[in-house]
C-alpha cells in the first residue's frame, strides 16, 4: 500500500470536499464507495487497515467528528501532525442561523 504524507492527506480532502460540493455524481460515490472517490482524486489507495466513511448532513441534522483522543503516554512523544490522518487543516464552514 502506498504511504501518504500528510500534505497528501489535507489535499486530497481538500479536494474531494470541494468536488463533491458541486458534483452530485461524485458526491455519490463518496458515500456508496469512499474508497474508490479517494482514488479517483489522489490516485492512490488508502492505507491498509484504514477506513474511509463519507456522511451527508441532511435536513436538521448535523454531524460533527470528534478529533481522535491522545492518549496521555503520547503527548510526549507524538506531535499531532505526525500522527496518521490527522487533518487540522481541513475546515468545515457552515452558515448558523
């Protein structure tokens, strides 16, 4: 499996998030097939034992992911930016009435 460095990894969301924003074809693979839609923008596969979920918020309902938790005996060791598919740079913008 290839190796994505973390420049990749924003990019390549950055990208899908943009293309499934105006591409409803698209947007639908995103969500029946991620793995695929991953493909198709970065033209890589994802990391073995990865999975990738696509959600649409509809109507009233609104999803928002929790970052993953860092464990305490990480902190020292680990800077976030390190840490496998860690993506602070892709931003959600959402118009709150």
């Amino acid at each position: 499996m290839s190796d994505w460095t973390q420049d990749e990894v924003v990019d390549t969301l950055s990208e899908i998030m943009e293309k499934a924003r105006v591409d409803l074809e698209f947007r639908q693979l995103c969500i029946e097939d991620p793995v695929k839609a991953v493909k198709a923008i970065s033209g890589k596969e994802i990391p073995e034992g990865k999975t990738i979920v696509f959600i649409e918020n509809k109507g009233t309902h609104q999803t928002f992911i929790l970052p993953n938790l860092i464990k305490d005996d990480l902190k020292e060791d680990k800077n976030p930016d390190e840490l496998p598919w860690y993506c602070p740079e892709v931003r959600i913008t959402m118009k709150c009435k």
